[in-house]
C-alpha cells in the first residue's frame, strides 16, 4: 500500500535563482524577480490546496544590501507594489501576512504597505504567509537578545530562569510554528541566515531548479521527498 504522505506544516523557503534565470534569457536581474513574485504566488496557492498552513519567502535579506544600488532600489519598490497589488487577492485567499525582519534601512513605504497588508489579512486563517523582508536569522537573534537584555535591567526577567522558550518571546513573530521543511532553489545547498532559531529540526530539501522555473507539481515533490524522512526530533 503506498504511504501516507505527510504534508509539512510549515515550509520555509530561499527563493534562489532569479538572477541565473534572467541572464540564460539575456534578460535583466530584476525580470528574474518579477518572473520569481508570479511564481511565489503559484506556490502559495498550491500550498493552501496541499494542506499547508504556513510559508515563510526570503524576499529580502539583511545582506541583499550589498547588491547594486539599482537592484536595492528595485526590490524595495517592488515588494511595495507588489504587496499593494497582490493584498486584496491573498485576503480573499485566505492567507494572513505577516512581516520579519529589521525596520533600520527597509524603506518606510515598503514598511507601510506591510503594516497595512497584516492589518487587512490579520483574521485570516487559512495559511500565514510570513514575508521575510530585510531579515536576517543572526541579526533576528541578536535584536531577541537585546530586548531581553533590556528586560533582564528593567527587573522583568531574572537571568537565571531564562529558557528556550523566554528568548522565543522575543523573536520577530514568536507565535510562528518551526520550519518543518526547508526549500531552497537553484542547486546551492546552504540555508543563508534564513531562519536558524526556528529551523534547528527542519527537513532540508535542496531542488536543482531555478526559482522562476518552480511549479505547483515540484513543490509536491518537494513534499513528496520531505514525506519520505524520518524525523526523529533527536530521539533514537
Ligand atoms: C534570490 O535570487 C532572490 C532574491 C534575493 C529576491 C527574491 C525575491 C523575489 C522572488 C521577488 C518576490 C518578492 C518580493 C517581495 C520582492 P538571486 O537574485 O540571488 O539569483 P541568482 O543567485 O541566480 O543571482
């Protein structure tokens, strides 16, 4: 008989290729991201029909500064039309969007149009997609520490009853669920400062195809693979 598929509750996913894509088309980088936002939105859609309630995209990472001024300059931009232009159709998807990462640098309006896309979607039940946007997994760790280093001055915690479960309260989002299957495309096998707290028990799952060329069908076979490991959670 075959096996129950098992579907991961959360994926987290480095949507990496855009740049590859674009130049085997003599194309320009940033075609690749617009050619890699469509295909984001295929995938959420799918990953409502699959079962899937969670979905957290890298679209911006604290080290995605260094690129060129005019790439920062388009993602920035594009992230706020997209997100003005895709809010309306995630609301009535279902999804609730909710914004990680670091407000120093992030253009304002890009926060706004964040702030307004939670507060439209903040009922929503169906799928939470966490968009990852001037985030970076470290910096996360260090801003919880912080905070918490704050609260530690301020008499609100005492240092020696901190656990696992105090510095996750201090998280960007500490409600979300850990990363039960991690997704990177485009071949490279390395997880980039995406999300190191949450995915310490992820299934890894590196597929040799650039973002643009991701479909509905290779997530499920993402899944397929994710399906097919033995999570042990550090028991025998
Ligand atoms: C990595 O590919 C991709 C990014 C740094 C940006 C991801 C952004 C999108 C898919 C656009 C959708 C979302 C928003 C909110 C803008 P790469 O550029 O590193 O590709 P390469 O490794 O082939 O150069």
């Amino acid at each position: 008989m075959a096996k129950k598929i098992e579907i991961p509750q959360h994926i987290a996913i480095v949507m990496d290729g855009n740049g590859r894509w674009a130049k085997d088309r003599g194309l320009p980088r940033t075609a690749g991201h617009q050619a890699g936002e469509k295909v984001l939105f295929d995938i959420v859609e799918a990953a409502i029909e699959f079962g899937v309630k969670e979905i957290s995209a890298y679209a911006f990472s604290t080290e995605n500064w260094k690129r060129s001024p005019e790439e920062v300059k388009f993602l920035m931009g594009y992230s706020r039309e997209m997100l003005r232009t895709r809010r309306d159709r995630l609301n009535e998807m279902g999804v609730k969007i909710n914004w990680l990462g670091r407000p120093q640098r992030l253009w304002k309006s890009v926060i706004s149009e964040l702030e307004e896309a939670e507060e439209l979607t903040k009922k929503n039940k169906k799928l939470t997609l966490n968009m990852c946007v001037n985030y970076g997994g470290r910096a996360e760790i260090v801003d919880a520490a912080a905070e918490l280093a704050r609260d530690v001055k301020r008499g609100k915690v005492k240092a020696d009853a901190i656990t696992e479960k105090t510095l996750e309260k201090y998280l960007y989002s500490p409600k979300m669920r850990d990363v039960d299957m991690f997704l990177r495309s485009s071949g490279e096998q390395r997880t980039s400062n995406f999300l190191p707290w949450q995915s310490s028990y992820a299934e890894f799952v590196f597929m040799d195809v650039l973002w643009p060329d991701m479909t509905p069908k290779l997530l499920w076979k993402a899944i397929e693979i994710y399906s097919e490991r033995e999570r042990r959670f550090g028991s025998a």
